[in-house]
C-alpha cells in the first residue's frame, strides 16, 4: 500500500468512527441533553411602510407620525424549553386622509398577538410542551364580508376585543409533531350571531431525521 493510500485509509477510519461516536445510541441523547442545557436565543423584527405622498405634498411631518403600518415582533426562548412571542400590528389613515373632515375616523386600528410554551417533560426527544394563544384587537371596524375580523376603516370605532383565547398541548416522537388547542375564538359561523364560540385546532408536522448511526 502506497504512503497515500495509507492516508486516504486512516482519513476513511476516522472519519468512520467519529460518525459512530458521534450518533452512537450510546451517547447520543446525552450529548444532546448537554448541548441544549446552555442555549439562549432572542429575536426582533420590524417592518414599517412609509406615506409616499409626502414626497409630493410635503406636510412636515416627521418620525412616527410618517409611518402607515408597523409590524413589529419579538421572541425568546430557552431552545426547545420554552419560548414566548409578542407580536404588534399598527395600521393607520394614509396621511392625506389622516384629517379629512368627512372621514368618520382618525383611530390607528391595532392588533397584538401573544403566544408562549413551556416544557414539561424529562426526555428532551420525546417532548411534551404546554401553551397558550392570545390574539387582541383595538380600535377598528368589522370586515363588511367577514364581520368577525377587525381592520382599519374610515368607521372605525373605539375597540378592545379579546379575538382568540387558546390553550395548547405539544408533542413530538422522532420526527413527528403534533399540536392540539381548545379555547374561544370571536366569530361568525354560517346561520349563527356573532359571538365567542369553541374552537378546536389539530396539527402535525415532520421534521427530518438525524443522520444516526448504530454501533452494536
């Protein structure tokens, strides 16, 4: 064997038995516990749409005042322990029609969103998390073909709508996730009032499967 085969060799077996180390059944959920025993992560995000009219009718408006719609997020979590989002929605008048005289309406309609989980169980790879939703309106008018949602309108009214209460419950095994959530929703089913009604919600997901390898 040439002195390069002989290194292709050894590469090959390292290589080799690293992965098996690596993925053994062995040892592989404790090098996984321990790498998410000390992860921390946080995230904002923002997206904001400007007046454009004020390029051509220039009103001296500044900051803030300036700005349309705002979608502002953020979220933390301690990786797969727990986690909590907050996310804000601002919609408002374009500025030309912000102070219209005949307009109904000045009220910036606006919409938060919160959601969080926490889990509860030992084994961090058959995870079971519980949660909640929470989705809350203020100051807008009812959608004229969909009632039951909330939008900026020249006839928006002084609102505060508690539109999604929600309790959740996941689980994942191996690569399958599911999610089941109960709780109250502000809606309008066919030939019913609009009101708070029951909602239940089911879902699944899959997620691919680690590269693994058994040593026996």
């Amino acid at each position: 064997m040439s002195s390069d085969e002989e290194e292709a060799y050894k590469s090959y077996v390292e290589e080799e038995n690293y992965r098996q180390n690596k993925f053994s059944l062995n040892d592989f959920n404790a090098k996984l516990q321990n790498l998410r025993s000390h992860k921390k992560y946080f995230q904002i995000g923002m997206d904001m749409q400007i007046d454009g009219s004020d390029a051509t009718n220039p009103s001296g408006m500044k900051g803030f005042d300036k700005i349309n719609d705002l979608t502002f997020k953020v979220e933390a979590g301690y990786l797969e322990k727990m986690f909590v989002r907050y996310a804000f929605i601002m919609e408002r008048p374009d500025r030309i029609y912000r102070n219209d005289s005949t307009r109904n309406s000045t009220f910036d309609f606006r919409k938060h969103e919160f959601e969080g989980k926490y889990m509860f169980s030992r084994d961090p790879d058959k995870p079971w998390w519980v949660g909640g939703k929470i989705q809350y309106v203020q100051n807008g008018a009812p959608k004229s073909s969909d009632p039951e949602i909330y939008e900026s309108s020249w006839y928006a009214k002084k609102v505060n709508k508690l539109t999604l209460g929600m309790v959740t419950l996941t689980h994942r095994f191996e690569n399958v996730e599911w999610e089941i959530g109960t709780g109250m929703k502000w809606d309008k089913p066919s030939n019913k009032k609009l009101g708070y009604y029951p909602v239940v919600s089911l879902k699944f997901g899959v997620t691919p499967f680690p590269e693994k390898e058994c040593s026996i």
